[in-house]
C-alpha cells in the first residue's frame, strides 16, 4: 500500500446479464473517486455478476462500462482490461481463486512479481500482520482456514494498490475478531488512500461507515 | 522474487505425481524415437561402410563356397574356403580385368580367441591387396610379418598381445577400427604365414601340404567397363570351371534391400510412437490445461496477462520435456553402446556405429518432435481455454 494510486470515476450504465432464470437486471450507478459502495441483494440476483463485468471479467448483454468516459468494453482491447486489474481495478472474488501451488506469501506477490515489479518484502509484512495471517505465510491454501483464505485474497488485492477496489464478501467465512479487522482495513484504505470501494456483502456492520449503498432485486 | 521460471519449477514440485506421468510419457517416446534413428543409422551406416570396404568391383569364389562368402563378407561368420586351383592368372587376361588380388580365408580350428564362433583368419598380400591391403596401408600399416597379426575391433585384443592359431603363436601388430562388416572379428595374417600353416604335415587332411592356396579372387575392373560386363565375361570364359562371379554391387543390392525392410518397420514403427506419443502428451497436456482453468481466470484476475500465464505453464512442460528427452537420450545410448557387438553378431548383417556427431543430430531430431508436439498441444489447449471469459474461467472449481 504504497505510492500514489490512480483515482478515477467509474460509471456503470444500465448493464445486464442473464444466467437462465437468474442474472442481473437493468443496473447504473456513478462511483465517483473516493466513493464507497455497499451492495447488497438476495443470493441470484447478480451482485457477483455485476463485480465479474465491473471488472473487466465478463461481457454484459446490455449497457457499458466507462472509467473517466472510456468504454472498457468497446475502447479497451482485452489485453488493457487485463492490465486495468492490475493497476486500476482491484477485483476480489469470492471463490477459491488462490493458486494451489504456491505458498500463500507467493500468491500475495505473485500479480506484482509476474508483472516485472518487485513487491515490497516490509509492506507485505505489515499488510499480513495487519490482517492477522503473518503466521500462515509459508503455508499453502489448502492448509489454511476459510477464513484465512478470504484474508490471503484480500492481501493479494491490497497489495496492488489500486484506486477502484473491488470486494466481494470480504468477511464470510470470518470470525468476528477478524471480520472487525478486514472492515477496518478496507475503511482505513478508502479514508486515508482515497480508494473507491465497491463492496457486496451481506454483512451489515459494514453500512457502520456510511458507504452508499444499492440494493438489488 | 517470484518469476515465471520459479513459478514453473514450484508447479513441478508440488504436482510431484502429474510431472512423474508427463516425464514419463516423454522418457518412453524420446526413447523409442531415439533408439529406433540410431539403430537404423547403425545398419545404413554399416552397409555403406561394407560397400566401401569391399573395395573391389567383383568377387570370384569358388561356387560351392558361394554363400559362405557372402556369409564371411557381411556377416563375420568363419569359414574355410578353398578353390581347388586359383584362377587368378588367368582372370588378369579377361577383358576389362584391370587388377586381380587373392585372399586366403581359414577358420580357427580351435576357439583361441575371442568369438565363440571361431576367429575368421584371412591370409593378403599387404603390398597387391587393392582391397584390405589398400585400406590398411591407408591406416599406415604397411607390413605384416610372418608372426604378426591385425585383429578386428571386436576381437577382444590389443597391440602386442599374444594368441594363437593353427599351433602358431603371433603378435598383435594393429587392431582395426570398426567396419561394420565380418571384418570386425576377423585377424588378418601375410601368405607367408598362411603358408606356414597349410603346408603342415598336421594339417594335411585340411590344406595337403600345399602352398599358395587361395580362397577368394577381387577383382578391380578397367575405367570404361562396367563391373556386370567384366562379370559377363568371367562368366563366359570360365563356364563351367566351378566358379561364382558376383558383383559387389549386386551383393550390396541385396543387403540395402535387407536393410530396407527394417526401414520401412522402423518407420511405421517410428510414426506409431510418435503418434502414440502426440495423442498421449496431448491428452494430458489438454486435461490438465483444463484442470487450471480456474488458476488461469484467478491470474487474469489480478492482471497477470496471457502471455506470461502461457508462459509460466510452458516453461513447466518444456522442463519436464527436457528431462524426459534427456533421460531418455542418455539412457538409450547407456543401453546401445555395451550391447554394440551383440547387436551386431545377432543381426547377420552389416551394423556399425555412427559416430556421436550423428548420434548428437538424431538427439537434436528427437528434441525438435517433443517440442513440436508440445508446441501444438499446449497451443491448441490454451486456445481452447482463452476462448472463455475471465470470471467463467475463475469460478470453475479445479
């Protein structure tokens, strides 16, 4: 979490994506810089759907998405949607996205380092004692808890330092202690970095900060 | 730092039991690949080699001894045969006959030296020999005394060591390089001392005490006279006068015809495992391409791009596949080079190394097949993935 990050306003206009019966309806909203973003629905109504086209991850059947006027789907070529996660959009999904085969200090580095850069060894140490996992940093997923698990994502997704960050469910699967810990940190980061965050969660201690929020149907 | 080359190698360690499979898969292909080239090369090279060292354009034997020679040429097998008079004199006033050498071929009576089969002892006369004694002059042997003796390569012997045949003893003067050919367990001996041999009262069942018996007649032809006419003529002058007049390419016909049917099977048997191969490194490459599709949609999530993702999953095969070529390579060569001469006593036909400059090409031809197939499976498969969209890719469940 260093260095200057790039603020930007990100405008989703009316997109839509159907999955069968389910899939998201008609959505739009304005996340200017610095804008903090609850969303919150029923399971199926497409609040990771809507993160997954945010992103850059999925075509929407209908709408668009601009950052500061430009389409990512229509001015960016993929290879620039790809790039944009790297350094404009943090996208923290909600499955297990980790790379088994790497210890859990690799996949925190992994997006800096495979892209020619070196992580900072101190900021990854604070950011790991800050979220409570210092002590698994040397493990693998697959020997670390749940809740671990969506903490190592989180740092992962911290470590890119992007202006727009987008969480999906950052504290399911977490204990309150450490479910206290990840709110903090993504406030801290939104109130002293200036991130945009786009959280979707069910939890509502999250709305103790006063985000904005959408609800979706 | 984690680069692509350390995220390869960690995918290696921690997927111990998909690298053993695809390390495998590669180990018995290059293996199959390789040997099959070399063993091949082995034979073409050794009939070459045979048609080379011939060195005459037609070969007189007496006609009830016709295939023992081919047998002793080719093959190393010993024999004794004798013409019941030399027909070399009048040979050199056939038409087209440009130079005439006799040898003298004895098998040991006794199994002193090396082959269990018994030791081919050819009798030349060193200076007239266009044939052997042209090429051992070539080899800077230029005498042979009435005690000495150059073996084959594989005799078994050194310079100076001491054996003997016939109740005589000799020296080893030389031991030839490899040809491929019945030479290679042969020992070559002067006339005198051949001589020496048939002219002894012990032997007389065999030789009758005679002198300056021959066996076998080369004949190099005249520029302007193709060796079949000069054979033509052999035959019509010496109609009748029981004996076999073959041309060395003719015989040499026979063996590349021989030769050639291996070939062909090492052929079919080539493409077989190279399809084997392709199909097998293909299916694995493509099921575990599509068992990380959701570490590909997890790194495009995070901006790895395209590139560097093929990158990292090639790097990962292209070290498995080296290994496997490797190992392969060396284990194929550990497993050729000892069992050379039983190879080639078993095959009854001319087989003689290629040397490690081939040997380095066909490891070359090896590696660049691996790679090809590599190439096209990791390619196709990683198509076939890129086709999807990221957050598709990231939600399977590996």
């Amino acid at each position: 979490m260093k260095g200057e990050i790039k603020l930007m306003n990100l405008r989703v206009d009316n997109i839509s994506k159907k999955f069968g019966k389910n899939g998201l309806k008609e959505t739009g909203f304005l996340l200017e810089q610095g804008d903090y973003l609850c969303i919150t629905g029923q399971s199926g109504c497409g609040k990771t759907t809507l993160l997954n086209i945010v992103s850059g991850m999925l075509y929407p059947d209908t709408g668009d998405v601009y950052l500061d006027d430009k389409s990512i789907f229509n001015d960016m070529k993929e290879k620039e949607r790809t790039q944009l996660r790297n350094h404009t959009i943090g996208y923290m999904m909600q499955g297990n996205s980790l790379i088994p085969d790497l210890t859990v200090w690799q996949n925190i580095v992994c997006p800096i380092e495979l892209t020619g850069k070196r992580a900072d060894k101190t900021e990854v140490e604070k950011l790991l004692e800050r979220l409570g996992i210092d002590n698994v940093c040397e493990s693998y997923p697959s020997e670390i808890s749940g809740g671990e698990y969506r903490r190592v994502l989180l740092a992962r997704i911290l470590m890119l330092d992007t202006g727009i960050l987008l969480v999906d469910e950052p504290t399911s699967n977490l204990d309150e202690k450490s479910a206290v810990i990840v709110r903090e940190v993504l406030n801290e980061i939104h109130v002293k970095k200036g991130t945009s965050l786009i959280v979707v969660t069910h939890d509502k201690d999250f709305f103790s900060y006063n985000p904005k929020r959408l609800n979706l149907e | 730092m984690l680069t692509a080359n350390k995220f390869a190698l960690q995918n290696i360690y921690h997927q111990r039991f998909r690298s053993l499979i695809f390390f495998f898969l590669v180990f018995i292909a290059s293996t199959c690949i390789f040997g099959t080239d070399v063993f091949m090369e082995n034979m073409e090279s050794g009939v070459k080699y045979a048609e080379n060292k011939i060195g005459a354009d037609i070969i007189v034997v007496p006609s009830d001894y016709s295939d023992d020679a081919k047998e002793v040429l080719f093959e190393g097998n010993a024999c004794t045969i004798l013409f019941r008079e030399s027909p070399a004199e009048e040979l050199k006033t056939v038409e087209g006959v440009k130079h005439v050498s006799e040898q003298l071929y004895l098998e040991t009576l006794k199994m002193d030296c090396c082959s269990a089969a018994g030791v081919q002892i050819i009798a030349i006369d060193i200076h007239s020999d266009f044939a052997v004694g042209e090429w051992l002059k070539n080899k800077g042997i230029e005498t042979l005394g009435a005690d000495e003796i150059i073996v084959g390569s594989d005799c078994g012997l050194q310079v100076d060591d001491k054996i003997g045949f016939y109740d005589n003893i000799f020296r080893v003067a030389a031991v030839l390089e490899e040809t491929g050919m019945g030479y290679d367990e042969s020992a070559f001996i002067s006339f005198e001392a051949a001589d020496k041999i048939t002219a002894d009262p012990q032997y007389k069942d065999m030789f009758d005490e005679k002198t300056g018996l021959s066996s076998m007649v080369l004949i190099d032809v005249d520029e302007g006279y193709e060796a079949d006419t000069v054979r033509k003529n052999i035959i019509s002058n010496f109609y009748n006068d029981g004996i076999s007049v073959y041309s060395t390419s003719k015989l040499a016909e026979k063996l590349v015809s021989q030769v050639n049917y291996f070939r062909y099977l090492s052929y079919i048997m080539n493409a077989f495992v190279i399809l084997l191969a392709a199909v097998a490194l293909f299916s694995l490459i493509t099921i575990t391409f599509h068992q990380r599709r959701n570490h590909v949609g997890s790194l495009l999530s995070v901006g790895i791009g395209k590139k560097k993702i093929i990158q990292v999953f090639l790097l990962e095969y292209i070290y498995l596949m080296f290994a496997g070529i490797i190992a392969g390579i060396v284990l194929t060569i550990i497993f050729f080079m000892p069992l050379h001469s039983v190879i080639k006593q078993s095959l009854n036909l001319p087989y003689k190394f290629i040397g490690f400059d081939r040997v380095a090409l066909l490891s070359l031809k090896t590696i660049v097949i691996n790679f090809v197939i590599l190439l096209l499976a990791a390619s196709l498969s990683f198509y076939r993935i890129m086709k999807y969209e990221p957050a598709i890719l990231a939600e399977e469940q590996a």
